[in-house]
C-alpha cells in the first residue's frame, strides 16, 4: 500500500493518511498508480480516499471527512503530508535504491551518531569504518554523488583531508535519505556508481527546537512559521565540535580538529500551486596535527546559497528550477622532520591552496500522461578554479625501490574555468497491469577540459519493473554512466596539472523482490564495466597516514580497464510488535587492468555480513549491529631487495589480503515527556569488543650488504569508539 501511495505521490497528488489506517503490511494489487485504483485498494481494507480542498484525505469507510475550518477537529491522530516535487523525487522502475527514514537513520548504531554512515551497512558497500563516505559496489569514493534538496554538494564531509570520517550534515534536520547503488535515474548526472539524495526535515511536530550537547558536536537547529494567510516555514541549524576521538587512525600524538557547520531554509508557499525556497549554508574545517617528527594544517571553507521554486500547474504538470553558487576554499600545509638515521635526508614540505567557485541553473519538470510519467530538464553551470602549489619531498630509498618519484620539487600556479551542462528525459511507460518499462536518455558537455577542448557524453539508460505477484517483484537496469572530472579535481596535489578524459561505466543490475507480512526479502546481481578510467594516485601500503602525499608508497596508478561484478542480498524480518531483525550479504570482485595484468582493488572486501536486531518501545530503543567482511588488500614488498634492483609496482600492487574485519556496535536511546519538552539521551559505542582491525601494512627498512632489508610492521585502525549525549526539545 505504502508503495502505491508513494508513486502517486512523486506525481504530484498529495495524499493524508494515518500511520495507524495505512501501513506497511497492507499488500496491494492494481492496474496503474492513480487515485482511482488506490481508492479501489483502499476498499479491500475498509478505508475509501476523498478530495478535502485539493487535497486527498485516506480515512475509514465509516467516517467522513471535513473541510478545514478554525472550528474543525483535526481528523488523524499521526499525519503523514508529502507530494510536492521539492519534496519526494520519483524513484526510476530499475533502481537500486534503499530509502531511510529520519526514524529509521536515528536508530542504526553509527559513530558520533552520524546518519550517512548508516549507509556503510547497505549491500554493496565496501567500508573499514573510518570513511564516512562509501564505496559502492567496487566504485571509488568519488564517483559518489550528494545531493540536498536539489543542491549537488562539494566534499559534504569533515576532515575531508583525512578520510572524511564525518559528514557536514547534521542528522537532525534530514527528513529523508535515498540512496541509490544501481541503476539511478537520468536526473542524476556526473557520477558512475550511487547516489545519496537528502531531503531535509520542513515538517513541524510537537517540538521546533532542539538543543544538544555530545561527544563530538555542540549543536541547535531549530524550525518554525510565519505569516498568516501564506505561511513561510524556516529552518535553522548550528552545529561545531572536536574529532580528536575520532582520529586515531593517524596515529598522531597531538591534534586539534575543530569543525562547524551551519544552514538556513526559508520556504514560502506564494500560492496553492507555488512554492519558493532559498538557502544558506557553510561548512568549516580548522584541523591542525603536531607531532614530533610530522605537522599538518587543513583549513577548509565552503559556502552555498541557492533560490529556488516549484510550480505545480495542474493535476499533471510540475517544475522546479534552481540557481546555487558555490565558494570553496582549501589550505592544506604538511611538513615532515623525520629522523632517520639510514636515510638523514627524508622529509620536507607541501603547500597546497585550492579554490573553487560554481554557479548553477537547474530546472525539472514532470508531465503525468495517464498510463505514462514523463521526466525532462537541464542544467548550466560555470565553474572556475585556481590552485597554487608548492612541494619540496624526499621520500626517501623506498620510493625508489617501487621506481617512483623519490625527489619532488614543484611550484604549480594553474588557473582553470569553463562552462558545463547538460540534459535528461525519461518515461514511466505502464505497458501493462504487470509491466513497466523506463526508457532514458542524458547528455552532459563540458568545455573546460584542458588541452583535451570540449567533451560531450551520451548515457542511455533503461529499467523494467515487472509485478510477478501480489508479493514479488522482478527489476532490471542496463545503461551507461558517464563521470568527468570536474574544476574541484584536477590532482594538483600530486603533480597533475590535465584533466582526464571522461570515464564511463557500463552497467547490468537484475533484482528481485518479495515481501509478506512479517518478512521483506530483495537480492540483486550486478556487473559493471568501466573503460577510459582516470589516473589515480594510491599510498599502496597504508593509506591511514597523516601526510599520505609525502609517503614513499604513495604511486601513480593508470588503469586500462575495470570491472565489478556481484551479489547483494537484504532480508528484514519484524520478529514481533516493538522486535526488528535484518541480515545482509555481499559477494563483490572489482579488479583494474593495469598494464595487462588484472589486480584487486585494495577495497575488493570479497564477502561481507552486516546484521543487527532493533527493539524499541514508545520512549526507549536498543540496537545491536555487526559487521563481518572479508579483509581489504594490501602490498607486500620482498623481505630483500638488491642494491639498484627496482620493484615494478604492477608486480606486488595488493598481492596480500589483510585479516578479516569485524565491528560490534551498539545504540541506545531513552527519552521523557514533559508538559512543555521532551528530553532524550542517547549513547553510541563503535567496535564495542575493541578489535584492532587491520588498516594496512608499513615497512621498516635497513640497508644491509649488498641492498636493504624490508620489515613488514601491521597497521589498526580505530578501537572502541563510544559517544553520548543529550538534546532538550521543545
């Protein structure tokens, strides 16, 4: 029932409903997605759907619905309001995608409560618990792409410098997060493997205020109305904290990692057909690392400010236009005294200034043609960069042992811009009772690409949804997705001064759902193929270091080819009214081609487990989860290389597993209700067993007669992890 209702709702027909009337068990069977059916579905369960001032109202056959008038008694207990297209984007026939609610991110056990980590325990993710940011389905973690409230985001991660182990977003203010692992609709442009789409929180409930206090944020977010006849709703959030707890990954002996982040939303509803939003929002990170042997500086400054609207025209045309600018800024400084007596000279410095700036126009429209959805728009931006760099770096024997860069001596001044944009349209086609089909066509061009002029890309797509039974669903996806680097990622940082040609991703995913009552079961395969892939620089040992860029396994990486194939499995089960259970297992081989030989990506985590059990009440909750998954790849060198003997970095890339990863995790939430506010406390612990998970492998090396000696030493990753806190609501 759930579903329909969503479907009807993404074409623009807002509905009501009590949670207590419409639920998630309530199977369904219909011709189309229209009120018409739904009503007919409505029967079968004693509820019926009537028009109450244009909008449609779900109640008991029995009761009868009322306008709205400053005497009438509100007809639901629990209201669920949505339907416009700022609100719920259509989800295509042949996605892969899991939708969380607010509810539902609240509730997954996650580091420093952050709720885009609770994406690291979706199938196909590959994840050692440092990065909040995912690796899809063998994908690198740039070809991820964050959108919020229409508003594709630049680095939405703290420490960003640093594996990026906590987002920008705070999870208060998220109403809604879909992300998508396959098969993602045409809107969605620039990246090959997923697609995290946010909807912020505009509704108000009981309380508009929260102000909190935990272990790694200070925060107050706050939302309301204005205005009488036409209501302007707001939403305000501050946010700032430290992540010293949440860097010992590095292995630094003294930080000071401080970060903020704020945003402002104002909406106004102009009329019954439009609606106009505008927007603010910042993110800063001020990270500063001193050790004795090693410092670290990474100032980081980004800045949004967006206008928006939405123009319902009739039953069934809508649009959305956007305009957003972007400022980002960063300074990164390394330096490096290390003393070493086999090799006096290693060390020295990296200055890296980078900064950004995007203006952009996007528009969206849907047309609803009975039987057929129709999906088209475009988008314009202007990008410019500028990048001032410069590095002086002895990485020492080792890097020419690997016959890599050992001196590195560059003073980098680059100034890039240029236009970009491109096009999508895309149909819903109900053949058939059974039958959907999604046919999709984008086109995305680029005239910044240095040296290379201008760059044009087609990407068509195509997904079928086809409806079994009442409780089983088949899907399929096969199209093209096409990734270009952007202004933000040319790799100055390393060297480069080009961009690459754009990549692209050919990819297959066929799923299948079932559910019942008490059970949902869905399971996919996929296989993708990647052809004209950038070059990459990786630190092949250990990549959990503080200054990756002046290690000496830090290499170049120029693959010919990839692919990635698998199986993902998702089983949920409700064992009883306040019990929840779910199992989840992967099966993932990614691998480049990289100069004829196939090699394992370091993230190929062959099988991985990820399991948890929910209990929750009206004012507690307790949730377990762990994840199990095989171990990440690493290099291991020769314990003896010759005087004057090189290495060749295709021979031993990855060429060892490292031992299986394992996390025991644990929520727990308890909250009281006073006549005036709510209070609710809170507690995360992250690897509750304290297992030193392995991160990489490093090397210590003694030149001895005749050429060096080389010690492998194991590298953890972060213990136990816990993190309380309080927040007062009212």
């Amino acid at each position: 029932m759930l579903d329909l209702i969503d479907k009807i709702q993404s074409r623009q027909q807002q509905v009501v409903y009590s949670s207590a009337l419409v639920r998630e068990d309530q199977m369904v069977t219909v011709e189309d997605f229209s009120i018409e059916s739904l009503g007919q579905a409505l029967q079968d369960h004693g509820l019926g759907v009537e028009a109450v001032d244009g909008i449609w109202v779900i109640s008991r056959l029995a009761d009868k619905p009322v306008a709205k008038t400053e005497e009438a008694t509100p007809l639901l207990e629990t209201v669920i309001v949505t339907g416009s297209l700022h609100r719920l984007p259509h989800i295509g026939v042949g996605s892969s995608v899991v939708q969380l609610s607010a509810e539902e991110l609240a509730l997954v056990p996650t580091l420093g409560s952050d709720a885009m980590r609770a994406t690291l325990r979706l199938p196909g993710v590959s994840s050692l618990g440092v990065s909040a940011k995912p690796r899809i389905r063998g994908g690198l973690q740039d070809e991820l792409l964050v959108m919020q409230d229409g508003i594709e985001l630049m680095e939405p991660f703290h420490l960003a410098d640093y594996h990026s182990p906590y987002s920008s977003i705070d999870y208060h203010t998220i109403e809604s997060l879909n992300v998508y692992t396959g098969g993602f609709p045409s809107r969605y442009g620039y990246r090959m493997s997923g697609v995290m789409d946010i909807r912020n929180q505009w509704h108000e409930d009981d309380y508009n205020t929260d102000i909190g206090i935990s272990s790694f944020s200070n925060f107050i977010h706050t939302r309301g109305e204005f205005g009488k006849e036409r209501p302007a709703s707001w939403l305000l959030s501050l946010r700032q904290g430290d992540l010293t707890d949440l860097t010992d990954y590095i292995e630094t002996r003294s930080g000071d990692p401080r970060y903020r982040d704020f945003s402002a939303r104002v909406n106004f509803d102009m009329s019954d057909s439009l609606e106009l939003t505008s927007g603010l929002a910042l993110a800063q990170d001020d990270i500063k690392f001193d050790d004795e042997e090693e410092r670290a500086t990474s100032l980081i400054d980004t800045w949004y400010a967006w206008v928006g609207g939405s123009w319902v025209f009739n039953s069934r045309t809508a649009s959305r236009f956007t305009l957003s600018w972007l400022d980002f800024e960063r300074d990164k400084d390394q330096a490096s005294f290390e003393i070493d007596e086999e090799d006096p000279g290693k060390g020295g410095f990296l200055d890296h200034r980078q900064k950004v700036n995007r203006l952009a126009l996007r528009n969206d429209w849907s047309f609803n043609d009975d039987n057929k959805f129709w999906e088209f728009g475009w988008q314009l931006e202007y990008n410019k960069g500028d990048y001032r760099h410069r590095a002086y770096i002895d990485r020492g024997e080792l890097a020419g042992i690997l016959g890599t860069e050992e001196d590195v001596s560059r003073d980098i001044t680059l100034d890039t811009s240029g236009w970009s944009g491109g096009g999508y349209a895309q149909v819903d086609w109900q053949i058939s009772q059974r039958l959907t089909l999604q046919p999709s066509l984008r086109w995305d061009v680029q005239d910044y690409y240095i040296e290379l002029g201008t760059e044009q890309q087609l990407s068509p797509r195509l997904g079928v949804s086809y409806q079994w039974n009442d409780a089983t669903q088949l899907r399929l996806s096969l199209g093209r997705f096409h990734q270009q680097e952007g202004i933000q990622e040319i790799q100055v940082i390393d060297g480069l001064t080009t961009f690459f040609k754009p990549q692209h991703s050919d990819q297959v995913v066929a799923g299948i759902e079932w559910r019942s009552e008490k059970l949902e079961l869905s399971g996919e395969l996929y296989y993708k193929r990647y052809e004209d892939l950038k070059g990459r620089f990786e630190n092949i040992f250990n990549p959990f270091v503080l200054l990756p860029e002046m290690e000496p396994d830090r290499v170049g990486l120029l693959p010919d080819r990839a692919v990635a194939k698998g199986a993902d499995m998702d089983l949920k089960v409700s064992l009883a009214e306040a019990l929840s259970a779910y199992f989840r297992y992967s099966f993932m081989d990614a691998r480049d081609q990289i100069d004829g030989k196939w090699v394992d990506r370091r993230w190929s985590q062959q099988h991985t487990i990820n399991t948890g059990i929910v209990w929750q009440k009206e004012t507690f909750s307790i949730a377990l989860g762990a994840t199990w998954h095989s171990g990440w790849r690493s290099t291991l060198m020769p314990s003896f290389v010759a005087e004057d003997e090189t290495v060749a970095v295709s021979s031993v890339l990855n060429n060892t597993e490292l031992d299986d990863y394992f996390s025991l995790d644990i929520n727990i939430r308890k909250h009281w209700i006073f006549p005036r506010c709510r209070v609710e406390v809170y507690a995360d612990i992250v690897n509750l067993t304290d297992r030193k998970n392995q991160a990489g492998i490093d090397f210590d090396i003694e030149e001895v007669e005749g050429g060096y000696d080389l010690s492998p030493d194991g590298e953890t990753l972060l213990g136990r992890v816990p993190s309380v806190g309080i927040t007062l609501s009212f």
